[in-house]
C-alpha cells in the first residue's frame, strides 16, 4: 500500500482548522451568558479528554520530569493569559475580524525569536513584518468595528500567544511536546479558576454540554494539528492555517450574519501575504512548530 504522508498531513491540518473554527464559533456564541474566565475554566475540564489515549498508550507522564519548572510556569501563564482575550474578541467583533487581527502572531514570533533564541532577522525580513503591520493599521484604522477594546483584545492576544510559542522552543530539544501542552492546560484552568468567585453562572445541563463539546473539540483539534505537523513540514501545512479566515467568515455569516469590513479583507490579506513569507524563510532554515504537541 503506497501513503502520502504529506497529503495526509495537510488533511489533518484541514481537520484541525476547522474543528479549531467550529470551537471558536461555540466559544462564541457562549459569551452571551458567560463571563471569558467562565468558559475558559469549565472548557479546561473536558480539552484534556482526548489526550488521554496517547497518555496511556506512551506513558508520556514518564516526560512531566523537569529542571524549568519556573519557566514552564512562565511560558504556560503566558499562554493562557492569550485566551481570556482571544474570547473577548470573540464576543465583541466578528470572528473573521478577530482571526484577522490575532494573526499577528507570526510576525510577534519572528521579533520575540531575536532576545529570546538569539535569532537574527535579515532585512528582507524586516520589511516583511513592516508590511504585515501595515495591514493591522488598515484594519484597526479609526471608526472600524476593529478599533475597539476587541480589537485590541484580539492584538494582545497575538502577542502573548507568540511570546509563549517562542519561550516554548527555546525549551523544546530538552522538554516533551507532551509537557508543554500539559502545563498549558494547568495553567489555563489555575488562572481561570482564580476569577471564579467573581463571575461565576451555574450553568444549565445544555451549558455543560456545549462547554463539553467545545472542550473535546479542542483537544481533538490540538491532536489534529500534532498529526499534521509530524506527516509533513510546517512549510506545507502551517500555510493551511489561514484557511481559518475563510471559516470565520462563512461561519460568522451563516450563524450572525455577519460580513467583513472591506478595509479589514484588505489588511488581512496584506496580514497573510507577510506570515506566509516569513513562514516561507523561516522553514528554509528549520521547522517552524506554530502550537504545543503532543508526543
């Protein structure tokens, strides 16, 4: 039997993309009765479900032991702090303007990959970040929905997610990918149970069933994309990502009928032009791993 194990990595990150989509749309449409805290600490019950076949299957908890506890705490935090605001987006815009905008993320890596992995940036580079920029100042410009505090949640959002991407490949040789993934879901329900006594609703049984099916569709979502990136390069299937933009806009039209700004599809398109470069230049040199995997 011959396989292609490219053309299935590039379905599983197909898959990935769009259960990623599904979520987010879910998500959403929670945040008209619950607090961003809420969802995020009663998701984290169930996101670890899936996980737990290749737990037992390679006894990866062998894989928890660690020397960084403090910087996997650090980077963890850091992540988790990106998803209160990725929710608020969420609520307040319209998902394909908050994808637009939190797809930042590929150009706050390649500036964070300079202090923290002792990278250099050359020049052409550079002015593809500038360019990629530019298209966030397109879409967040004065009196568009985007210029907003979700606007800016969505920003941050971006920036904190690619810092702990960043801190967690300077640790990635020496820690698992099974780690890395663990102490990001603690993190997530830590942080969020913190805010509990302040914003907690008891949800009702369909509540919990869609917290259920947007956590299981999480985790799935994140064992998608480790299958994905362990069949092919990132130079192949890390372009596939994007295909997020167009699931924001036909799930955001279909359920709120919502249509993106022209100024925010010509950002975001100037937005993507500039990640796919770098993403490009970036797996000239080495794979480019955009979230935690599992092993």
């Amino acid at each position: 039997m011959i396989v292609y194990p490219i053309y299935r990595g590039m379905a599983a990150m197909f898959l990935a993309v769009a259960l990623y989509s599904i979520n987010d749309a879910l998500v959403k449409w929670m945040t008209s009765s619950f607090h961003p805290m809420q969802i995020m600490f009663c998701r984290s019950f169930f996101t670890w479900l899936p996980l737990l076949g290749i737990v037992l299957q390679k006894e990866s908890w062998k894989s928890l032991k660690t020397d960084n506890k403090s910087y996997h705490a650090l980077r963890a935090a850091i992540m988790a702090l990106s998803l209160p605001c990725y929710i608020y987006a969420f609520k307040t815009l319209s998902l394909a303007d908050a994808y637009a905008v939190a797809y930042t993320a590929p150009l706050f890596m390649a500036i964070f990959s300079i202090p923290i992995l002792g990278e250099k940036i050359e020049k052409h580079a550079w002015i593809a970040i500038l360019i990629g920029f530019s298209g966030v100042l397109i879409m967040m410009r004065p009196g568009s929905a985007v210029f907003s505090l979700g606007g800016l949640s969505a920003f941050v959002g971006g920036l904190l997610w690619a810092l702990g991407l960043v801190m967690g490949r300077k640790i990635s040789r020496k820690e698992s990918d099974f780690s890395l993934s663990l102490w990001f879901l603690v993190a997530c329900f830590l942080l969020s149970s913190l805010f509990m006594p302040f914003c907690w609703q008891v949800p009702s049984l369909s509540d919990w069933g869609l917290f259920a099916v947007s956590g299981l569709i999480g985790g799935a979502g994140l064992l998608a994309i480790t299958r994905a990136f362990s069949l092919a390069p990132a130079s192949i299937v890390g372009p596939i990502d994007y295909l997020i933009l167009v699931f924001g806009v036909l799930i955001g039209y279909g359920v709120w009928g919502d249509i993106p700004d022209t100024f925010v599809m010509i950002g975001a398109f100037v937005l993507v032009l500039s990640g796919l470069y770098l993403i490009y230049q970036e797996t000239r040199r080495k794979p480019l791993v955009f979230f935690p995997i599992v092993e």
